[in-house]
C-alpha cells in the first residue's frame, strides 16, 4: 500500500491504520497540518540534497560562515530574515530584528547587506535615499539554501 503523506487525505488513512493497530493517539491530529510539515520538510530536504550534491558547497558555507563573523548581531538576524521570508521591506525587516530582542546597536539598512555581502537584491525603483523604509530586497535564490542550511546548524547548536 502506498500513501502521498504530503496529502491531507492520505494522512488521516495513515493515521486510521496506525490507530487499529496500536490504539488511537491521546490528543486529535490536525490532518491538514502534519500535511503541510510533510510538504515543508520535504523541500527543505530536496534543498539541502541540492546542496550536497552542489560542487562548490563547501566553498559556499565556509564563505557564509566568515562573512557572518563580520556582521553584528542585528546585522545576522536581519539576513537569517531574509532567508526566512526571501523579501522583506526595509520598514518590515528592521521592526522584526527589534522584535527578535537583537542588540540593534550595529543594525543596517538592508541596502548596506547587499553591498558587504551580495546576498540580497535591491527591486526596481528602490529609493536610494528609503526615507519612508519602502525600499524592498529580496535574498538571493542561489545562495538562499546555503543560508537556510547556516542558520538551521547554528540555531541546533544553541
């Protein structure tokens, strides 16, 4: 018998059958949402497959981990945003550092990240004075997994 557990339908066949052979859980399953995990894990899986196969990977995290020992605190919670959400304005991404409780001593405006790092890309018609906070960036697509993959080591190692 095999099952799409990315399904919602499928996981709760799953769960019957489970249920009949070692007893119903103790709480009620949200069908819909173990659904929606599977669908989530499995990109992230695929992501970081392309990352091992990738033969410049090492290169490329080694590269994130030196940049990211020259950033301040602030300065890596607004990129780990980025790599989190892929495009953020300026407004929206300096009140979510200020949320997370990051020292924002050090924070900089995401158009100085694209100039230090090359991680992030300004849209067109960006400001280039952002006085409003409008101007919005987005991470690069290329090196987006290799970030993901930086920041779900070291909050693991936390």
């Amino acid at each position: 018998m095999g099952l799409n557990i990315d399904e919602m339908s499928d996981v709760k066949v799953l769960f019957e059958r489970l249920g009949g052979m070692f007893g119903k859980p103790a709480s009620n399953v949200d069908f819909d949402t173990v659904a929606k995990d599977m669908i989530r894990l499995d990109v992230r899986a695929d992501e970081r497959k392309k990352i091992i196969q990738d033969p410049f990977a090492t290169e490329m995290i080694n590269n994130i981990e030196r940049r990211m020992k020259t950033l301040s605190p602030a300065e890596q919670e607004t990129i780990r945003l980025f790599a989190v959400y892929g495009e953020l304005n300026t407004a929206g991404v300096r009140t979510m550092v200020k949320d997370s409780g990051v020292d924002m001593n050090r924070w900089s405006v995401p158009q100085h990240l694209v100039e230090v790092t090359g991680w992030l890309n300004p849209a067109p018609g960006n400001n280039p004075f952002d006085d409003m906070q409008m101007n919005v960036y987005t991470v690069n697509h290329e090196i987006k997994p290799f970030l993901q993959a930086y920041f779900s080591r070291v909050n693991n190692h936390k």
